[in-house]
C-alpha cells in the first residue's frame, strides 16, 4: 500500500501530513521540535493498523516511532485518548497479536487522566469482547494505571476493586471504604464471581475470610440493596457526556454477585429472607432501558443461593419471586429450582408449593399469641397484624417502648406472613386461570384447614366434577358443599363462570350480596369474553382492545404480573424492530401475542404505547379463536382489558401528549366487559347506599344529583362530567371516604369501583366540598 492510498479517505491537509510523516518514519527520521506531537501520536498509531484480517508483523521503524511517542508526555485530549483505545481494542478484534505494541501509546495517554477518567478509557480493553489474551497479557499496566494512591484514602482502595461506575458502588467506597478495606481479601474476592454459580473452592475460601464483622457487613450491604433503585448517572462516550438512569454496571453486578455467593455459607436465620428480598428488588421495575427487571445476573444468583441452600424452607421464597419476576431467564432458574425440590420429594411442582405454605405458628384461628413481659401478643392473620393484650386483658395500641425491642422477631414473622398471603391469594386466582384439578382430601388439608391459605379458599366457591358447587362448610365430619360430603378422592376444581348458564352466575352473585361473603378476587362477578361475531371474521386475531393509548410503563408492570412476557417496546430495542414491540401470554398450551408501539418519545413522562390486534397461536403457528378453549379466551382478554382499564390515559386528562381526542372517546365512550360488571355491581349496591335517593344508572354513567350540579361518572373510566354542558370535572377524593364503608364482594385493592364511589359520596354532597381545586371547577 502506498502511502497515499494509505491516507486517501483523510482530508487533503491531514492526508499531507501523514504523507510527510510517512517518509520521516522510513527514513528513520524524528518529526523535528515543531511537529504537533498530539497529530504526531495518532498517526503513529494509526500506522500499527496492517489490514482487517490482522495478524501480520510490524515494520520496526513503525515500532521505534510508536515506542518514542509512548515515552513522552503528550496532552492528548479525552476524545483523542478515548480514539486510541478505541482503535486498539478494535484491531485486536480484527486480528492483530502485538498486543503490547497496540495499546503501547493508549495506555501512556489513559496515564494523563484522573482515576474516573482512566476506568472509562480502560472499560474498553477491560470490559470489551474478544479481548481476553489482551487483557491477560496487560493485566499489571492496568492494574497500576488503575490502582489509586494512598492518599486518597479507604475510598480510593475501593474504587480500585470495583470501580466507580454507579451509585451503589460509590456508596460502597464513600460509605464503607474503611470497613471494606479493613476485609480487602474479601472484598477481593467478591470481584472474582464472574461465572454463573461459585465453585466449591470459591466457598470453602469466602468461608475461611468470614468473620462476625465481615457477616454483619454482608447483612447490611444487601439490605442497602434492597432498598436501592439507582438514579441518574453521567455517561461519557467521545467526548459527549449525557445522562443515563443506571442501576448496576457491570464491575458492581460482580461484587453484588459474590456478596450473595457468601450468603451460602452463612448459616443465618435472616439469610433466605434477605436473599429473597434482593431478588424481588433486581427482579422488577425498570434498569432504564425499558426492561422489567432491574438486573437479571444479580436476580439469578439471588435465586441460585436460594436452589442451593435447598429444602422445603425455599419453597415460598422461591414461588414469591416467580409471582412477581417476568425475566425469561430468571423464570427458567425458578422453574429448574422448584421442579428439583419436588423431584426430590417425589411431587409434582404444583403439589410442592401446596403441601409448604408456612403456618407460621398461627392456630385454626388465624392467631398466634406469645407473651412479652406482662403483656400478650397477638400475631393475627386477619389484617394481618399485630394487636396488643394488657395483664388487666385489655387490648391496647402498642406496647410500653422499653418492651418493644423484643417485638423484632414477630415484626418479622408478620413481615412474612403479608407477603405468605399476597402469594396464596395470586396463587388461587392462577388456579382459577389454568383450571386446576385436585381431590377433595388435598383441597381440605393444604387450602381450607390451613390457617394462611384457609380464609381466602373458605371464600370461594369450589366445585366437584359431576356434582354441587358450593361455598364450602365446615360441619362435624368435615368440608360439605351444598350439605354434601364430597369422598376423599373425588375430583374438585375452582368454580369458574365460564362454565357456569347465566342464571346460575346471577344468582351467585345476588347470595354473595346478600350474605356479606368477600372473595379474595373477582371469582362470582368474574367478566366473561365469549368470542364476537367480528373474531369469528377474523380467524386468528382480535382487534378487541386495539387503538388504546397507554401508559406503556403501567400497562407493562401490570401485564408482567399476569404472566406476560415479551421483549422490551420502545425504539432502542433493535431485536424488536424500532418502537414496535409485542407482549406475549402462554397459557393451557395457546400463545396470545399481543403487539404495541410507543407513541411518544423515549424521555417523556409517561410514555405512553399503543396496542393493537392480539394475535393466538398454537405450536408456533396461526390459530383459530374459534378453536380456543372458552376459559382460555375469555382470562388472555380479560387480562388485556385489565391493562386497558388501569393504564389507558383516557382514565384521567393528565399527560396525553396529543391524544385528546382519544380521551374524549374512550374516557366517556362505550363500557368494556369489566365496566359491564362494574355496573352489574352497582345496579345491587346502590338501593342499599345512604344516597340512592341521589344517584342512578344509566347505560355507561352514575349519574349523582348534587345541590350545585347533576354529575355523570363514567363507569370505565371514573371520568367525571357535569351537566347542562358535559364540562369536565378533574376530582381526586381523598382516602378514606365514606365509600370505604361500603360492603364490595371482592378485594379491589383501591380499583375503579371503589373511586367511583367515593366520587359519588364526595359529589352527592357537593356543598359541603371546601378543596379550593374541586370548587373552583364548580362555578
């Protein structure tokens, strides 16, 4: 090659340049006291580049300039030093073996920089790929380019370690540098868990550096983290810097992975809790790039400590991360986890996780009571909470504060027990869902008699095949449905509508009513989906809940708890396509795909995504909706309609961003299958409120007579209008309004019916209103 080709895609003037430098460089020649040294030191490691497949030797007249210019002080800029590098690590990719000789002049550049400036710079060579023999033969220049001196204290040999690439690992220096660095072999070896799971030797080795300090530490490093959700950080690429949200780099995830492999050898009662709890933490929310788990490694090695340390004692840990974590791989380490226990105990997965609900001491009432000094406590599943009983047996708030440090271990056990419940609660509803099938002897010892499981089951009605549905009874000789005794071994399931005449379904829920029973979900006014006419055209797609705008983080948190899954949506997710993207539901053998794209750019709060058709699928290809299994197709939509209703921006006029018109229709527009029930609910609630006289139903609105103006509550949205002219009325009730006396017969959990109904009370009284933003809007 000639030296102007070599040169040719340079601009007329730098192509000169390097020309000239070419024939000083073979001539041997240096470039003389006026050259520009920093130009001088880019052309000399521009000429190490020998050709995309790399591999051939070096001119050692090249070499000699390239040594020269490592040896002197040059101010290259960041942008400059950041190109070097840059190069280097790319020509190595390609081929090139001299690894000494590339990053000669790189590394002399990265020497001009602070420590931060030089752990950016070295992140190429040190974190990049295809770089490992070059890593492996510069690991003591870059070990001493990044070791910071002693003066910079306890923090400065930290950051050393682990870097300082985020803000838990800032935290870790700032805050603990003098307690790491008083356990610095430790904290050495937490850097070195970069495989998916510790080897013996790792463990046998953290075991030898434990101490009653060191365990203390990890103890309160991971309950850092589980109330850690990262923040801002400025990221630096050429010379830009811009802000990205960042929760943990990589050098951290490294550190937070050997600090959980410790957890295996510490024989704790905390340890299965606190593990859990950093799972659920870096299992969920958002890692800024759109995705629903904040760090998968960290999650996955959460959930291998909990594998490993094994038993039956896992078991509700591990079913509580696979509640709430939607990451495709961490589901797979939990499904592998849990169907390794309940091989070993020869069960199926589902049994496991019935026959090891803890009781947490609890007895057949829901109660567990210990004694505390003069005082009995009262742990009760009902609430659940802790209540307090003097000597003179009176129940008082809490006890004296000299008593209360003895509380700790109950505080825990109650700690427990809530989230024990939010778990059999979703694990009942899943049932339902996937039609589940036990005999009546298992139903009767691991759900009705079971003191955690026990209230929500005894409120649901089950059924028997070929025989009654009831709500069950407890009689003398056991669990009756219907005053009949189902045999030991007769098959029973969950009671579900869609199998279930019309008549049936309405006189179920006008005795769930009238009897005061209150399901733990929506099981007797669960919403119906039968196929349309318009599917039956379209074969395999539904455009049901098509053209809706919604908060796309909302919408994606809510669907990821019901079992979607699915690749992020939103224009940085290249394997998708653009801003389009899709979630995807697998249930009883079907796939429902459901696609989506962002309407609104990435930075803008909220964003907001638009749906479109869901598509059915059966091993992998097109299906028919006809062909679905009626329960099938009626839980994937109510799951749609359930996002649609929670997250649409028609629920209130606040962020649309352009879509008002969207608004306007949907937010008073025509009622889903789950505001349909919504009003089913209201049309029995109603004539038994305090202000019937007040209120009335009409197709898609309460309509609610106040003293100042008639108002119109839309019963999909809780959209509120006033009469004569249909304005708008913006009005958030306050908590605990006089709705929250009012009997529902299922848990909402603060759900649309509950604020139509504090708006109906709050708005049937509109002259006793006094909020200056709701009054103003009155006239």
């Amino acid at each position: 090659m000639t030296s102007a080709s070599r040169w040719d895609h340079l601009g007329p003037a730098m192509s000169a340049v390097y020309q000239r430098f070419d024939e000083l460089t073979e001539q041997g020649l240096d470039p003389g006291p006026s050259v520009d040294w920093r130009v001088y030191g880019t052309y000399a490691q521009m000429r190490l580049w020998l050709s995309p497949e790399g591999g051939h030797d070096y001119d050692e007249r090249v070499l000699r300039v390239v040594r020269s210019v490592a040896g002197r002080d040059i101010d290259f800029t960041y942008r400059e030093a950041h190109h070097l590098m840059e190069r280097a690590c790319s020509w190595v990719r390609q081929g090139h073996t001299r690894y000494e000789e590339l990053f000669r002049i790189p590394l002399a550049a990265a020497r001009r920089f602070d420590h931060q400036r030089r752990r950016d710079l070295l992140s190429w060579l040190t974190a990049g790929p295809g770089l490992k023999e070059a890593r492996a033969l510069l690991a003591g220049q870059v070990t001493e380019l990044l070791t910071e001196p002693a003066e910079n204290g306890p923090a400065g040999v930290v950051r050393t370690v682990i870097g300082d690439t985020d803000h838990f690992a800032r935290m870790l220096a700032e805050e603990y540098g003098p307690r790491l660095a008083e356990l610095l072999p430790l904290l050495r070896h937490w850097n070195t868990a970069r495989s998916t799971r510790p080897s013996a030797r790792w463990l046998r080795n953290a075991a030898r550096m434990l101490t009653p300090d060191a365990i203390a530490l990890v103890r309160e490093l991971l309950t850092r983290l589980v109330a850690y959700r990262g923040g801002e950080w400025v990221v630096r690429h050429d010379e830009g810097e811009w802000q990205d949200r960042v929760f943990l780099r990589e050098d951290t995830i490294v550190v937070v992975r050997g600090l959980l492999w410790t957890c295996q050898v510490i024989d704790e009662r905390w340890v299965t809790s606190l593990v859990t709890d950093v799972a659920m933490t870096c299992g969920t929310g958002s890692n800024g790039m759109g995705s629903t788990c904040r760090c998968e490694p960290v999650t996955n090695a959460a959930v291998g400590v909990l594998a490993r340390r094994g038993g039956l004692d896992v078991i509700v840990p591990l079913s509580r991360i696979q509640a709430k974590v939607r990451a495709r791989s961490v589901q797979r380490n939990l499904s592998l986890a849990l169907d390794a226990v309940a091989a070993e105990n020869g069960l199926t997965r589902e049994q496991l996780l019935d026959r090891t609900v803890p009781a947490f001491g609890l007895d057949a009432d829901g109660v567990r009571e210990e004694k505390v000094g003069d005082y009995r406590v009262r742990l009760c599943a009902d609430g659940p909470a802790l209540r307090y009983v003097n000597a003179a047996g009176k129940t008082v708030r809490s006890l004296p504060k000299e008593l209360r440090a003895e509380l700790s271990d109950l505080r825990s056990v109650l700690k427990e027990l809530k989230l024990a419940q939010a778990a059999e609660r979703f694990r009942l509803e899943q049932a339902i869902v996937h039609d589940r099938t036990w005999h009546w002897r298992e139903v009767s010892e691991y759900f009705l008699d079971h003191p955690v499981t026990g209230p929500y089951a005894r409120a649901l009605v089950w059924r028997i095949a070929g025989g009654p549905a009831d709500l069950p009874v407890r009689t003398a000789g056991g669990w009756e449905l219907a005053g009949h005794r189902p045999a030991p071994d007769a098959v029973a399931s969950l009671w579900h509508p869609v199998h279930a005449s019309a008549d049936e379904v309405a006189a179920w829920r006008d005795r769930l009513l009238e009897s005061g029973v209150r399901q733990p979900f929506k099981q007797v006014f669960r919403e119906l989906y039968p196929l349309t006419p318009a599917e039956e055209r379209t074969g395999t797609f539904s455009n049901r809940f098509a053209g809706h705008v919604l908060r796309y983080g909302q919408a994606r948190t809510l669907l990821g708890g019901r079992g979607w899954t699915g690749r992020s949506i939103g224009h940085w997710d290249p394997v998708n396509g653009g801003d389009q993207g899709e979630v995807v539901r697998d249930l009883a053998g079907w796939q429902a795909r459901w696609a989506m794209h962002i309407v609104s750019g990435y930075g803008v709060e909220p964003m907001l995504c638009a749906t479109e058709g869901i598509t059915f699928h059966r091993d992998g290809r097109a299906a028919s909706m006809a062909d679905l299994p009626p329960l099938v197709l009626s839980e994937i939509l109510r799951e749609a309609d359930l996002a649609v209703g929670v997250a649409s921006v028609a629920r209130d006029d606040q962020a649309l961003n352009g879509h008002e018109r969207y608004w306007r229709s949907h937010g008073f527009g025509e009622l889903t299958e789950t505001a349909r029930t919504r009003r089913e609910v209201l049309a029995r609630l109603l004539p038994k409120l305090k202000i019937a006289s007040r209120v009335e139903l009409t197709d898609r609105f309460l309509l609610v007579r106040g003293d100042l103006r008639t108002y119109k509550i839309h019963l999909g949205s809780a959209n509120v209008l006033m009469e004569p002219n249909d304005a708008y009325l913006c009005v958030v009730p306050a908590s605990g309004s006089a709705a929250g006396s009012v009997f529902l017969p299922f848990e909402e959990d603060g759900g649309t019916l509950s604020v139509i109904l504090s708006k109906a009370f709050l708005l049937a009284a509109d002259t006793a209103i006094t909020d200056p933003t709701i009054t103003r809007q009155l006239g």
